[in-house]
C-alpha cells in the first residue's frame, strides 16, 4: 500500500473527481414501523434521530442500487467507463456470498475491463474501499477507481426486531477517484525529490491546480474482541445456513447498541486525532466533518469528544436512517449540492462498524462534475 508509516499517501495525488447517488421511492416512516413493532415515532426521534428511511422495491439488490449510482458517479466525473481499471464496492448486504456484487457493478456499468472485488468492513467499509483505491492511483496502478457504496439492508433486517429495525435504510453512493491533475491539465506523478509539493506529508511533483484538492491520508483501524456485538451469526462458513439457523433467525443482524455506542464515541475522537497529527492539521482547520449516518446520538456524542461545533457538520441519517457503507457518499453528495462543501474545503470522513473497525480519511475538497 503506498502510504507512509504516518498513513499519509505516498505517490501520485489523489482526488475525488465525481459523486453519485440512488435512492429507493419508497419511504418507510417511524409512524408506519410503530404499527407493527412495540415503538412510536417519539421513541424513536428521541434516540436515533431518524424519522424515516428508504426502502429498496422487491427484487431490487445491492448491485442494482450500485450500478444507477456508479453510472452516475461516471458521468459526473466525466469519466468514460473504459477508462476505469479498478471496481471497489463497500457493502454489508452483498448479491450473494459468491461472486463479488462489484464484479456485476463494474459490468452493468460498461467496465468490463476493469478488476473488480468488494470489501467488507461494517460501516467503516466506504472509507477502507476509498484507502484501496486511493493506493492503487496514488501508485500508478490506475488512473480512475469507481468506488461505490451499496445497500439493501432491508433483505437482513429481522422487522421483529425493535433494537434494529427502526435504526436501517436502503441506498447507495458512489465516487470516482482519479489522479489529480496539474494546473497544466496533466496527471501529477510522484517523486522522492526535495523542491515538489508536498501535501499532508505526501512529496508529489507537479503542483495541483489551486482549487483541485486531494485526499491526504487515513487512519485505518480495528478491534476483534467486538467482532460479536453487530454481527449475522449464521450463513457463513462459521455456521452453515441450515433448517436450524433459518427458525433461529440467526441470517437477520443481531446488534448489542451499547457496546456499539461506547466504541463509536471513543474510537471516531481518537482516529479523527490520529489522521489530524499525521497531517499536519487541527480541529479547527476543518470546514466539515462528515461521519457514517449510524445515529444522531453517536454523532453528537462523537462530535462533541472530537470539539468540532455542529455547523461543521453533515447529517442525512434523520431522512435515510443507517445506509451503512452508501451513508458517507450520499452525504458527500448532498453537501455539494446545498454548497456546503467548496473547493479549497478540509473536509474530515469518519466509518466505524462491524469488524469492529474504524476509518478516517482526511481531504481537500476540490471541483468535481464536468
């Protein structure tokens, strides 16, 4: 991977050059969960934040919410699909065990050269597939990497199940990550000589465009002894589905919230602070922090460890609920959108999930879209 020691990228730099998004019609809100679950929709603003989420329609997979959003991301960044030589797909809720749901992306999407594969990192999982692919361009691997977040999270939900079905939704994000490029128009490369840019302990040559921004570095962690607390238990070599699994309801997710909780506001201050000292920056250099939608209160509670004020930063899980690894590029989308993210901008991504795992990336926005 080439970073150094620091986690700070080493190579060509790196940008994000478009965003895209899908989400699903039909909206569920906390009024239609409390008919058939012992809740209300006071309970669950109270605690979560959300008032409603999207739903996928019937027959609709994480690769079909993936493939709209990846194209879109395509076209926004203006990049042909035959330019793409790698396909990352962050998911918790993939196609099938085998083959990789990005394999079916990366075709419907017209890169049918391109590798393909998928990771699996909880919530974290939209972070750590951005670290794979902003690797593979900073090292000339490749020019362009369609990175895309896709959930049906609605397929492994147990709707009995108050503590987790009020909390999820269904969507998907996707982003195009290239090489960034000179004010002369052309691909930066990387060198070890001492008179090139240097950004966020990265030595790069060719100095970007002003406005043209570039991922600085990440922080990338995890923690095994929680590897119980969100979890499917059955389904997996672990324990084979069998008769027994399914009336045990051991495919739906099972979650210990406060054991989440406790982690989540720990863990995103301390990677958050780890990824700021590597570099080079503080607090309050960030223009806006964007963390994984889980709930209001682990933002909030989050937020306020780290010390970034709440109008630096984005929230949509009160209209999308959890959308696990889709979460991070819908709210890099619609922060664009309501111009809340400019060129210039420090903006701070946080995941943390299952695993249990965390991821922090640190960047300079810059302009996307043709």
């Amino acid at each position: 991977m080439p970073s150094s020691p620091s986690g700070s990228l080493l190579g060509r730099p790196v940008t994000i050059s478009g965003l895209g998004t899908y989400l699903p019609t039909r909206v569920v809100t906390n009024l239609e969960l409390s008919q058939t679950l012992d809740t209300s929709d006071e309970w669950i603003r109270q605690r979560t934040g959300i008032r409603e989420r999207r739903i996928a329609d019937p027959g609709m997979s994480s690769s079909d919410l993936g493939i709209l959003a990846g194209r879109a991301a395509l076209e926004d960044a203006g990049v042909l699909p035959e330019e793409v030589g790698l396909v990352v797909t962050a998911t918790i809720s993939p196609d099938q065990l085998m083959p990789a749901t990005a394999a079916r992306i990366a075709f419907q999407c017209g890169c049918v050269r391109a590798g393909a594969y998928d990771v699996s990192a909880g919530c974290s999982g939209f972070v750590f597939a951005l670290a794979m692919a902003a690797s593979a361009v900073a090292a000339g691997l490749h020019d362009h990497v369609l990175v895309v977040g896709a959930e049906t999270i609605s397929r492994i939900l147990d709707w009995e199940d108050r503590s987790t079905a009020v909390l999820f939704g269904d969507g998907a994000g996707a982003a195009v990550v290239s090489a960034l490029k000179t004010a002369a128009g052309e691909a930066a490369s990387g060198t070890a000589a001492t008179d090139e840019a240097t950004r966020g302990g990265s030595t790069v040559t060719g100095v970007a465009a002003k406005s043209a921004g570039g991922i600085l570095g990440f922080d990338l962690g995890g923690d095994g002894s929680g590897a119980d607390f969100l979890q499917i238990p059955a389904g997996g070599s672990r324990l084979p589905a069998s008769c027994a699994t399914v009336q045990a309801r051991q495919h739906y997710m099972r979650m210990n919230g406060h054991e989440v909780y406790k982690f989540a506001t720990r863990v995103v201050a301390e990677s958050a602070g780890r990824v700021l000292e590597r570099c080079k920056r503080e607090v309050g250099d960030i223009d806006l922090f964007v963390p994984h939608q889980a709930n209001l209160r682990i933002i909030e509670g989050a937020a306020k460890k780290l010390g970034i004020p709440e109008d630096r930063i984005f929230t949509n899980v009160e209209r999308y609920g959890n959308t696990s690894c889709a979460s991070i590029p819908l709210c890099l989308a619609e922060a664009r959108a309501e111009g809340r993210l400019r060129p210039g901008d420090l903006v701070l991504l946080m995941g943390f999930g299952a695993g249990l795992s965390w991821g922090a990336c640190l960047m300079e926005w810059g302009e996307t879209g043709v």
